[in-house]
C-alpha cells in the first residue's frame, strides 16, 4: 500500500486496521481504484423516514396488516388476518464475511462508509457482565430482522404501497448467546407476535418518549424510537445483558443469499404455499433438498401456509433450518479465493446492516466475527422462547410460564442449551447489589400464591403462611395477595434498583438462591411468588434451589450441525 495514501493520524490508524486484517489492493485496479458502480458514501439513514414492511401483492396471510398503527393511520385488517413477512436475520452470518474479504484501505474506508449505527439501549440500564471464575464473560447479540421499506431495492420485493415509509416492525427477533468460554452458541428466537410488556423508550434523535405499554406486540418495539427499545424489551422481558445488536432489512435477505450461490433447504413432500383464497408465500417446491435464493429464499422465510401445522411457530422452525443452513454454506464460502465473490458477500452484509455504536468500524465487526468463528456449527443450538397462545389476544402467544424462564436463566447463568457443558466448567454467582438493604422493618413485601405452577390445585392459603414466615423474621410490613400467579420456581421480583438490596435481603432470609430474584416492571415495589417447588413448610427446600439445566422441550432445540432437519408439509398444500 502506498504511503502517499495516508493523510493525518486517524487515517494511518485506519491503514494499520486494514492490515491487521490482511487486506491489500488487489481488489483495485490501478491507481487504487474503488471498483466500478462501488464508489460514494453512504451515510446512516434517518430511522424515521424509513417506510414499514411490505404486505406482498399475494401477502402471506391474504396481506392482511400487522398489529399496531403506521404512520397515515392503522392498516386495515382483514378477518384473522396477520401480515407473515418473515425477514431472515443474516447479521450473525454477516460477521463471518466480514473475515474473509481481502480488500485493500480503500475498500475498508468505502466499507465504514456505509456502515449503519444506532444507540444500544433506549430503556433502562441493564447490568453489567458478571465474570465466571476463569475471568471471562459470555457475550449477547439481539438480531432483528426489520420490515422497514427504505428503499427502491426493498419496494421492489413487493408488497403493499401503504406500508411504504410507514413505522418498521421487528418482525424476527433472536438473542445469540456465546459463551464465556467461546465454546458453544445459544440461539432464542422470540415469535414476532408474542404479547409482552414494552418498557418506557425515549428516542435520541427527536426526544419523543414513549410511554410504557401494558400488552403490546414485541414487533412494535423497534418504532418506537429504534432497535434501542427492542432490546430495552429483550432485557425487560428476560434479565439477560445485550452487548450488541444487529438488524438487516428486507433486501438483505435476498442479497445474501445470492451472494453465496444460494442455501438448501429440505422439504418432506412437494409443497405449493398458495391456498383457494390466494393465501400464501408462492413458494414452490419439489420433496428433497434444493438451494434457494432471490425470491425463492424469501419465499421459504415467509412461508406459514404450507409448513407443519401452518402457524408461525412453524415458520420459526424452518427459518432455524434457513440459519444453521446458511452458517454452513458461509463456512465453505470463507474458503473461497474469488475475490469478486468475497466482495459481493462483505457489501451484501454491509448494505443490509444497522448496528449499535459500540461497533465502530468494520475492524469490530471482524472481531465480532471472529468469536463466533472459534464455535462449531455442531455447538450451535437454536431454540424458539416456549409460548402458549393467548385467551385474551386472538392469534397472539405469550411467554409459557416456566419453562420461557428457564431458557432465559440457562442464557443469564451461560449454561450450555445442548447440554454439553465441560464437567468442570467455571460457574457464576449473582452478582450480589451495591444498594445497602433497608432493615426488615422497613422492607414491606408482597406475598403471592404460585403453587399450581405445576398444574396441580395450588396449596390452599399458601401466600398467608409464607407471608407469616416473613413477619416472624422481622418483616412487619410483609402481606398476603389474594392473587394467584402460577409459578414452578418460587421467585421474587422487584420494581426498580434501588430495591435490588431489599430483595436479596429477602431471599437470603428465607434461603432462596439470588437467581430466583429479578426485576420486572410486573410488579410495584417488591413481590414474592412462591411457586410449585415450596407448596410446604416454613423453610424454603433446599433441593429446590437445586435447578434443573436442561433445556426445555418445549423450546424445540435445533442442532446447528443437523442436516437432516426437513420440513414437514401441511395436508392440502402439496402438489
């Protein structure tokens, strides 16, 4: 690389990244030239001009509209209607070509460019890392998968003209979890439609603040304010730290696969995704395994009407499928030597991305990539948060008691979702709070009856005698609720930090495990659930702080190395 190149100390800082990569100028022609139709900045997007995501022309789902309002007024909403535009998260993948352009200093600048940011979180702090006993700490990504329809190549995908420069939705939501050791990858993805509660999120570039909602959509969360209050909500929902987030847009999908030459995907019959009333992605294919890409890739990713039993939950299971899939296909593609290829690949994954500003420069986005790289495809596990569907939201699910926090407290504690942690592996402990306790006389807590948590009668009067146990201790001001909140695990939740302390205050006088404490905007002030696991006694069992580490089933964990996994057809789709 020639020195004339170089102008002021940020610029050989940035010649110095280029070649700690290994990047030179062989994607140049003389003189260093960008290659043709490659030249220009991008720069960020504003997030509010960006238009909402697409209902095709032949929608899944009839193109009937998503929950929630667009800018011009709501959608209309047909009967039962739902919009099914299911966008893959290709970020994860992303990171992996990032590593293996060989590009020179021009090219690394012309990359940065075009690099997308936004702020990290918009709701409360989140915790810090708690390092195990070997120093190390795991690390969380949130990969959202955006309907935004910001741009021509987007519109040209489809879809309906009125959700053009609408409010994006989060439409694919996943948590990548790396272990602290670097050995192992959890994946959660959680249903677009899954009711929850959306934490207050004030957006940085207006000011506006959004109140926080009681039941909403976890797709809303992204217009409001940005991808900073979707992981505000992963956080409020699941306790588990996010470092980064990663989101691609509608075009992305189509570009990445296209730039690797297509992903195969399985399919147990011919399958024909198009019904009588014109429901349907349009995919169409025949039994076996066949690579996608274009429009077809998309068409796999959007596909309901078809798939297992034709809800979404089916859809998350075969864009799992389209994930480990495409990992495997990315792998073989980093040994690729075509420099043209490897080019398309990194400005694919760049034209698709926005990010948090921790990642800076392409240089994190290669270190990023090179964490995930250290893992096998067969210490990958994809797993989709447990759900049921709810009574009081037609078509909508909500996180399964239990069993949705089980999985969540495998990820906070980094224990391994395949069940291959090493015999000695380093544990971690809670981290114990700053804030000083109040003396029990000043801590008032509520008690509440959880002990049909495991689907038998709940113990009659349970909430009083717990309750009792407390005043005996010393707190005075600890009561009864009447109501009941079915729980298998006893846990004690409080409102705000400030009464972190006063909780674990809490716990350690009745012996419960400082994991069985969490914070929750469900709960004023501090409110203790004793679950299924204490319906007796006046001392919480010590067996039942002993936790059981094995991933649920009903998160329906898919191995990454799995390349039988084929997708079963629903009966009157196939051809």
């Amino acid at each position: 690389m020639g020195q004339n190149r170089v102008r002021g100390e940020g610029t050989r800082d940035r010649v110095r990244q280029a070649r700690e990569l290994g990047w030179d100028d062989s994607l140049y022609g003389e003189g260093g030239e960008a290659p043709k139709g490659r030249t220009g900045t991008i720069g960020r997007q504003d997030r509010h001009d960006r238009p909402a995501g697409d209902d095709t022309a032949t929608a899944e789902d009839g193109g009937g509209a998503e929950s929630g309002h667009r800018r011009g007024g709501p959608r209309r909403r047909g009967k039962g209607g739902k919009r099914r535009i299911l966008r893959w998260v290709a970020a994860v993948v992303s990171l992996l070509i990032l590593g293996t352009a060989g590009a020179g200093y021009l090219y690394y600048e012309h990359l940065n460019s075009k690099l997308k940011k936004d702020d990290l979180n918009l709701g409360g702090k989140m915790r810090e890392h708690q390092a195990n006993a070997a120093g190390q700490t795991p690390l969380n990504i949130l990969l959202i998968g955006s309907d935004a329809r910001n741009s021509k190549k987007n519109q040209e995908l489809g879809g309906a003209k009125e959700t053009f420069n609408g409010v994006p939705l989060a439409d694919v939501q996943m948590l990548v979890h790396v272990s602290a050791d670097r050995s192992n990858i959890s994946v959660i993805s959680m249903p677009r439609d899954t009711v929850l509660k959306i934490p207050e999120c004030k957006d940085p570039d207006t000011g506006k603040t959004y109140r926080a909602t009681t039941e909403a959509p976890t797709n809303e969360s992204l217009g409001r304010g940005g991808p900073g209050c979707t992981v505000a909500t992963w956080y409020e929902l699941t306790g588990i730290t996010i470092d980064h987030f990663m989101m691609i847009d509608f075009a992305g999908v189509v570009s990445m696969a296209d730039a690797i030459g297509g992903v195969p995907v399985c399919v147990e019959k011919n399958v024909y995704s198009r019904n009588k009333k014109g429901q349907g992605s349009g995919l169409k294919l025949e039994a076996g395994t066949h690579p996608v890409k274009g429009e077809q890739a998309l068409q796999w990713l959007r596909t309901r009407y078809g798939f297992d039993d034709g809800t979404d939950l089916a859809r998350t299971r075969a864009q799992h499928m389209y994930m480990n899939s495409m990992v495997r296909e990315l792998r073989k593609n980093t040994k690729l030597t075509d420099p043209a290829k490897l080019r398309n690949l990194a400005e694919a994954a760049i034209d698709a991305l926005t990010v948090d500003k921790g990642i800076n420069t392409v240089k994190d986005l290669y270190d990023l990539g090179e964490e995930l790289k250290s893992v096998p495809t067969g210490r990958i596990t994809m797993t989709t948060m447990p759900n049921f569907y709810s009574t009081r939201h037609e078509g909508k699910v909500e996180p399964q008691p239990g069993d949705a926090e089980q999985l969540f407290r495998m990820v906070r504690e980094d224990i391994p979702l395949d069940g291959k942690a090493p015999k000695k592996r380093p544990t971690t402990t809670p981290a114990v709070s700053k804030d000083p306790a109040a003396t029990p006389g000043e801590i008032a807590v509520m008690v509440q009856n959880g002990t049909g948590g495991d689907g038998q009668i709940a113990e009659k009067r349970r909430a009083t005698a717990v309750a009792g146990v407390l005043t005996g201790k010393g707190y005075a001001l600890a009561k009864a609720d009447s109501t009941t909140n079915p729980q298998k695990k006893t846990i004690i939740r409080f409102s705000n930090a400030e009464l972190e302390g006063d909780a674990q205050a809490v716990a350690k006088s009745l012996g419960i495990p400082l994991t069985s404490v969490k914070k929750s905007t469900e709960v004023s002030g501090i409110t203790l659930t004793v679950g299924a696991d204490w319906r007796r006694g006046d001392a919480y069992p010590k067996s039942a702080g002993q936790q059981d580490n094995k991933t649920p089933t009903s998160a329906k964990a898919l191995n990454g190395e799995d390349k039988t996994a084929c997708m079963p057809v629903q009966a009157g789709f196939t051809w």
